[in-house]
C-alpha cells in the first residue's frame, strides 16, 4: 500500500505495510495530505502519520478532512455517516477524531455531531476536549439522544479525574485498562486492581514503612508513583468470595487508620484519596515506667527500648532508668512494643499504647535475676535402625553472662 502526498506539482510515495483510517487533509493552499489523522488535545492541530513519518497541521490551515480521493469537503451528515460506519467496523471511535472533528466545524450545532465527537475524544483518552463540548451542548445534546447523555458524562469525569495525575501514573493505567479482557485468564486465578493516593494532612505523600496492604489474594503487587499515588494489583483465587483489600497506617507521628481498597477485575478501580493526620509536638503523649526487682526494690540504670510493632525497620526509643528505678518516655499517640533489660537479669517485654485518655498509671515491669551456674550436660544416642551404633559426650554450659536465651 501507499501513501500519496500532492505538494505544489510533486508526487512523493511512501510505502507501508498498515494502512489504518486513511483520511484526506485539504489545506487552505490547495495542497492534499494523505494519511491517519489524529487531533491534538486542544483541538487546535491535526497530526498525519505518513510512514514512519508525523506531520502536524494547524486547524486554522485545514480547509477540510475527509475521504480519500474526495475533491469537495463532504457534508457533515456525509462525514458523521463515514465516521460510525468506521466505528462499527473498528469497535471504537478513536480512530475518527478527524472526520468528526472537521464536521464539528462545518457543523458546530449540530448536536448529534457534538455527541459522537465528544465519544470519540473520549475514546481516545481527551477527556478535557470532551468536557468541554459536552458542556457548551448539553441541552440540544439531552434532546437528540435522551437518556444516554448520562454515561457519556460518567466516562468523561472518570478521564478528566485521571489527566490530573502523573503522566507515567496515567500510562500505566492506560496500560492495564487496555489488557483486560485480551490476556488469555487462568483457570484459578483473577487478577485484581485498584489504585489511590495516600497523602498526610499537608498533602505530603507518606513514607513506606508507615503503611501496609493486606488482601486475600496471591502475587500481590504495589506500584508507587509520584504525588503519593499507587497502583495495587494482585490474583484472587477463583471461588474465593472474600476479595478484600485493606490498607493500615501505622506510623510514629501518624494516626492509626485502617481503610478498604474496593478492587476490581474489570477496570483500574479508583478508592481514592486518603488523607491521615500527623500529629504535633504538643499531641505527645507522655508515660512512665518503673523497674523493680523480685524483691520490689528498684533498679536503677535499666534499659528500655520503646519500638514500633509493624513490619520493616523502625524507630527506636530508649531510656534508662533513674535512682527510683523510673523512667520517662514522650512518645506520638500509638501502640508501641517495650523491652526492659538490665545486666544480670531475665530481659522483660510488652506492649504499651501512648493515646490521650489512657490512665498515666506507672508501667511497672519486675525483672528476675538470671542463674548464675555452670552445668555439665552428659548424652549418648544410639541408632534405632541398622547397625548398632553409639556415640556420647560431655560439655559444660556457662549460665547467667548475659540475658540472651540459653538452650
């Protein structure tokens, strides 16, 4: 097949393999070009990808945009015709942005044009062109199509909520949206999406030890993206009616929330933003602990080790007890894990929640002192099965150098 661009008295062919949606560009000099046509996002050029090659028109230099071989511009009836009979044979309208758009112009009022031209921008992902002319025809538009203006609307908000995000956030929804439903499923498993943003209370996207996500699924996947957007994706087990998605924050300085990720296998699904409050200095909470023996005597120089409970690597507090056995620890309202220890005693754990409202009663922790003695372990084994066979030994084992646990 081949293109044919008529410049001024000089023929140039350009040979390809794929001819798709071949339209007719007459500039206002007289001059045809030849090829597939696509409109920019402003609807103010039109681009013709010729080959291998792109050339980019103005609107304002475009007489008209029609059929191949035609020497008149076309009526708008003619091309709004062409247009959705390519439609019906490419399953989308994307394809012919040019032709409605050039009867958009011929015909700026005509509602049924201004329908089909929005539906096709919106299929070719133009959601703020769409808008736009749903917008200025919207009445004619209700009277010409009753009842499905609705849906056309749903789809342009969901586009236009999309093209403020980032671009590559954009394209990799762009991506899985095109996938579904063309990948050949496996017999046992779905494949699950959603995507959200996750933001503190200034709109500063959090940090990801702060957070995890739990689903009842296999594979799963998180994608993080700028302005703390995610995309979370995993492999729901066929029969398995529980397909929840949940998502925890629990961080130091951060209040503890818990919030559902409405998954879905048939489109990118969109749980939103979520917003969780950082809490100020003057939110601390203080607590105190107190160390005593197994005689209730107090134990000065104590470690205590204050951590948070959640997965990865954390912060970690620590403070040492005083002459009384007591220490003070101010710490961001949550729950937190201690551990007490003290040279020559049994090391002690828990848990401890620093909220407002909670009694500011003492933590007592009591520490016993380990075993300090050398003890001789004797054995012999013997085989159950095949030879008879033995071996036996000795060793001494050291008890109460330090607290680690011993066998």
């Amino acid at each position: 097949m081949m293109y044919r661009i008529a410049f001024a008295g000089f023929l140039v062919c350009f040979t390809t393999s794929v001819l798709f949606a071949q339209e007719q560009v007459t500039l206002k000099t007289g001059t045809q070009l030849i090829g597939s046509v696509s409109l920019s996002a402003d609807s103010r050029s039109v681009t013709l990808k010729i080959g291998e090659s792109s050339i980019s028109v103005p609107m304002d230099e475009v007489d008209s945009i029609g059929p191949v071989g035609s020497k008149l511009s076309p009526s708008p009836d003619r091309l709004l015709m062409i247009a959705l009979e390519s439609q019906l044979q490419h399953g989308s309208g994307a394809g012919q942005i040019g032709l409605l758009a050039e009867a958009y112009r011929q015909a700026p009022q005509d509602a049924r044009i201004a329908y089909w031209y929005a539906r096709s921008l919106v299929d070719a992902r133009l959601g703020s062109t769409a808008q736009k002319i749903v917008e200025e025809h919207r009445q004619a538009i209700e009277v010409a199509y009753p009842g499905i203006l609705a849906k056309l609307e749903e789809e342009i908000s969901q586009r236009v909520s999309l093209e403020g995000l980032p671009a590559d956030f954009v394209k990799r929804i762009d991506q899985i949206t095109d996938s579904i439903g063309r990948s050949l499923p496996r017999e046992d498993r779905i494949p699950m999406f959603v995507r959200f943003a996750l933001v503190d209370s200034d709109g500063v996207p959090l940090e990801r030890q702060a957070y995890r996500i739990s689903a009842s699924g296999a594979e799963e996947r998180l994608e993080t993206f700028a302005q703390g957007n995610h995309l979370f994706s995993f492999n729901l087990y066929r029969g398995n009616e529980n397909h929840s998605c949940k998502l925890t924050v629990s961080g130091p300085g951060l209040k503890s929330q818990t919030f559902d990720l409405p998954a879905s296998s048939v489109m990118v699904a969109d749980a939103g933003r979520f917003e969780v409050k950082r809490y100020i200095d003057s939110e601390m909470v203080t607590r105190t602990f107190l160390v005593l023996n197994e005689n209730d005597k107090p134990i000065p120089g104590a470690n205590i080790h204050l951590s948070i409970d959640s997965r990865g690597p954390q912060p970690t507090e620590k403070a040492i007890t005083d002459e009384s056995g007591r220490a003070t620890i101010k710490q961001f309202p949550l729950e937190y894990q201690y551990l007490v220890e003290n040279h020559g005693y049994l090391r002690d754990h828990g848990k401890v929640a620093f909220r407002e409202g909670i009694p500011s009663d003492e933590i007592v922790v009591k520490l016993f002192p380990l075993m300090n003695a050398k003890a001789r372990i004797a054995w012999v084994s013997q085989l159950l099965q095949g030879p008879t066979a033995s071996t036996n030994g000795e060793s001494v084992l050291t008890l109460g150098r330090d607290p680690s646990p011993h066998p």
